[in-house]
C-alpha cells in the first residue's frame, strides 16, 4: 500500500476517494520506564525507551489505517498526517488518518 504526505502521486490520477481512513493507538507509561526516564533528564541525552514506544506506536496506528485502506479497495493513501493527544495523565493517543483513494 502507498502512503504518502502529499495530495496526489506524480504520473497517478485519482479514480475515486474512497474516503477518510483511520488507525490509532493509546499508550500509557511503564512505572520503569518513567524512572529510567527521570534519571536521564538529570544527566540528559536520548529517553530511549520512549522513543522505541512511540515508534512501535506510530507502526501500529499505521498498520490499522492501512487495514482499513485495503479493506475499502484502496490503492493508496494520500494526505497522510499524524497527530497525538494526551488522553489522560501518563497516556497519549497515536492517531494517523489519511484519503484512501483508487487510481485510474
């Protein structure tokens, strides 16, 4: 499945939208994780455990989406944008939408 950021795919024109697609994922802090994290800010550098949380996040919000897109008979999706928001204390949401489109 093609996802790109973009409103079209050079040398590609839209058939049909087949609408808006969606994956998301809420994640919460690991008690540990908060602790390595809280002695890291002290001496600084990468908050590693996060950053691999975030990026496993972001793959399955992504996967979901793209489920979605083939389950509608999409050939890509276009306008792809993430966003997060926090849900409650210590628990943020990873959500990416996108247009699932045909081409011609």
């Amino acid at each position: 499945m093609l996802v790109v950021t973009t409103p079209e795919v050079h040398g590609k024109k839209v058939k049909s939208v087949l609408g808006l697609v969606r994956g998301n994922t809420i994640r919460a802090k690991w008690f540990g994780r908060d602790i390595a994290a809280g002695l890291k800010q002290i001496v600084g550098g990468e908050l590693k455990g996060y950053t691999e949380m975030l990026t496993e996040a972001r793959e399955e919000a992504l996967q979901r989406m793209i489920k979605e897109a083939e389950e509608k008979g999409a050939d890509a999706i276009i306008s792809a944008r993430f966003t997060t928001s926090q849900v409650m204390p210590n628990a943020a949401e990873i959500l990416v939408y996108g247009t699932a489109v045909k081409f011609e």
